[in-house]
C-alpha cells in the first residue's frame, strides 16, 4: 500500500526543487494563497467554470498511481467528478489547514460522499503568474 504522506512529501519537495531560486522568489505566498483561496471559494460553491479559470492550457493534476491529468480539458473531465461526488445530497467537505510558502500551497481536508468517507486529504498547488500551474491530489477513502 501507498504511504499518502510520504508519496506528497517527495511530490512537494520534486516540486520546490524543480523551481528555480528565481522562480521561487518571483511568486509571493501572498499572490499564491490568494489564487487557490479563490479556486477553493469556487469548489465551495461546486462552481466548475469558475475552478477553471485557474488553471492554465498547460496545467497539470498529478493523483498517485495514474496519468497525469493535463491541461484544461483532462482536468475538467477529473474535477467534473469530484464536483458531481461532492454535491450530492449529504455529501460534506472540509478545508481543515492551509500552508503557503512562496509558490507552493498545501491544504489538508477531510469529506464525505455518499459511497466514502475521506479521513484523510491533501492537495499541493504550485502558483506561477496568478494561476496553479501543478496541483496534486491524495486522499485515503474509507467505503461507507
């Protein structure tokens, strides 16, 4: 089995190294929180549209263990799932910590659908001009 913490630990730490001093100096965390609060005010209203304005043609979504998901029209097809789980009836999320160093915003989760319960999530977006240019999701679903 997949130790989640550890897998998103090296994703993040690939992630800042990949950076270059420069590029990781050019973003503020400010600038950074401010895009991904704005994408998890637009997954608070389920509002998919609205997400994709945050992403770039040349965005990526990483998920353990599968392809990544990328630009505009793979990550809608993913985050179109996510949205329809989560907006049925019963289903709950909550945004529980949020971490910002420069570019990089960590946010830790928990949530329920109807089919899961999902003690344990996290996503790391990197932030490049005022839109999330990586973002990895991971979560450890518990069948209802």
């Amino acid at each position: 089995m997949v130790d989640v913490r550890k897998l998103i630990a090296l994703v993040v730490m690939a992630g800042t190294l990949a950076l270059s001093p420069a590029a990781r100096a050019g973003d503020s965390s400010a600038e950074s929180e401010k895009v991904v609060k704005q994408f998890l005010a637009n997954w608070d209203a389920r509002n998919l549209d609205a997400m994709m304005t945050s992403y770039t043609d040349d965005s990526a979504v990483l998920i353990p263990q599968q392809k990544p998901f990328k630009g505009k029209e793979q990550i809608h097809t993913l985050m179109k799932g996510f949205v329809d789980d989560f907006s049925k009836p019963g289903a709950v999320w909550d945004t529980y910590a949020v971490t910002v160093e420069g570019q990089i915003v960590y946010i830790l989760w928990k949530g329920e659908t109807g089919a899961n319960k999902f003690p344990f999530g996290s996503n790391t977006f990197v932030v490049k001009d005022g839109k999330i240019a990586y973002q990895t999701i991971a979560f450890s679903p518990v069948a209802k």
